[in-house]
C-alpha cells in the first residue's frame, strides 16, 4: 500500500520531527539522504521505519526496519529539500555523550564549538575535524540539537561518530583543566600568528560564534589566542568554518609532516 494522506500517523510524526522540539521529545530525528543514512547505520544508528518514493530513486540498502511506500506529492511535501531524494528515515536517537563519557575517553586533541548558531557551520566543521584526525568534538553551550538537518547534510555523517560530546560551558573548562589540555582560542585580535604556532602533542582548539567570537571568560583561560594573517583590504575575518579548517590542518600538518 502507497501511504499518500497526511493524516497518516507515520506522515504526522515525520512533519513533527522536522521540529527541535518533535526531535527531543520523542527521542527521533530524520535522515533524508541515502549517503547519511548508510554513514548513520555503519556508526551503530537504528533506523525505526523509512519512508521510501521509487519515483524519486531506488532504495538500495537494506536497513533492517519497515519500509513504507509514499507517492511522489507527499514525499515532494515532506522533504527536507526542494529536491527528494526519495528515502525519509525516521532514527532512534541515543543518548548524547557528555561530561561522564569525555571523562573516560583518551583525547590528545580536541575541537571545541562555544555557542556556534548556524548549523551548516558546525557540520562542516565536524567533517573537517573528521578529515583531521581530531579525537574529540565538543559542542559547548549549542542551542542547536546535533541532529538538525543542517548540520546532518553538511557534516556528511560526522555527526554520527562516537567522538561528539555535548557539555556546558563549565564542564567543558573543568574537562580541559582535569586533562591538563592546552587551549589555542581563535581570535582575530591574537597576539599568536598562525605561522608560529605550535600545538605541541596535546591541544584543543576552541572557536566561537562567527559574529562575537569567544567571550572573555574563555579567552581569559588561553594558553594561546592564535589569529590567522590577512592580507586582505576589505576581509578582516573569515567564516568559521574555514578558521577552524586552517587551523585544524596546520595541527595535522605538525603531527604528521613536520
């Protein structure tokens, strides 16, 4: 049977889940993309059923769970984009990891996202930490859910790793002080150059918000306040993204070819 009214409960449960709130209160988020969703499964994620339109495209993994039929209006309404992919999974949602977890964890270096807003921005920053090599990813102080659909589709799955932890801002400083982690804090007015920094075997590196940058209180606690050199007439600062990117890879430059 071809599910096609939007009175359905499967369907309502999907339109509420695109929602923060539908995603923390019932414990689900959604997956719209078959490369996600296959990155999701090979983490340990459980899929709880998938909407599927063969009008869109085939479904060529086998996730275990229910498979559910829509017609091609209700998957073009449900979607997330303008263009179905033609797969909704509906996920479980596990625990988020926090203090207690990153505590027993074995974590030289770090990356460390002080009450960054914009979604895109943080999964590309997770897929650039991935791509790294960084051990941890912590989201200090977010507003923002990990399984936003923005910071699902721009992390390419990143978001999924058993490395992501979410902590407020006090237990993220009492975690760095407990492992003695040396703090290099991006900031535009840094007394550090990118081109003489050193991150030695041990770092976190910690960005904030793109339009204020890290408060005093985590600037007043930096081993380092690094800046990256721009040459620039009219750019004095770049996306976040791409300083957390630059940064990132100067660390896994030092670590691995110098």
């Amino acid at each position: 049977m071809i599910l096609s009214s939007a009175q359905n409960p499967k369907i309502k449960l999907v339109s509420r889940l695109r929602g923060k709130r539908g995603r923390e209160q019932t414990a689900l988020f959604l997956i719209d993309y078959e490369r996600d969703l296959r990155r999701a499964l090979a983490s340990g994620y459980a899929a709880d059923f998938i909407l599927h339109c063969p009008a869109f495209a085939p479904l060529t993994l086998d996730a275990q769970c229910q498979v559910h039929q829509v017609s091609p209006e209700l998957m073009s309404r449900l979607s997330y984009r303008e263009n179905p992919s033609g797969i909704i999974a509906v996920m479980r949602s596990p625990p988020p990891l926090g203090l207690a977890e990153i505590l027993r964890g074995d974590i030289a270096h770090a990356l460390l996202l002080v009450n960054l807003r914009v979604p895109g921005n943080i999964g590309a920053l997770m897929r650039t930490a991935d791509a790294c090599g960084i051990d941890a990813v912590v989201l200090v102080d977010s507003a923002l859910d990990l399984y936003n659909p923005n910071i699902i589709r721009s992390s390419t799955g990143a978001c999924f790793l058993d490395n992501v932890y979410q902590l407020s801002g006090d237990q993220a400083l009492a975690w760095l002080r407990e492992r003695a982690l040396p703090l290099i804090c991006a900031d535009v007015q840094g007394a550090t150059s990118l081109f003489a920094l050193e991150f030695g075997a041990r770092a976190a590196i910690v960005l904030g918000a793109e339009d204020s940058g890290l408060d005093k209180r985590w600037l007043a606690q930096a081993d380092c306040r690094a800046r990256i050199p721009m040459a620039g007439r009219a750019s004095d600062s770049l996306n976040v993204s791409v300083s957390g990117a630059i940064l990132m890879y100067e660390l896994y430059r030092q670590r691995h070819h110098s």
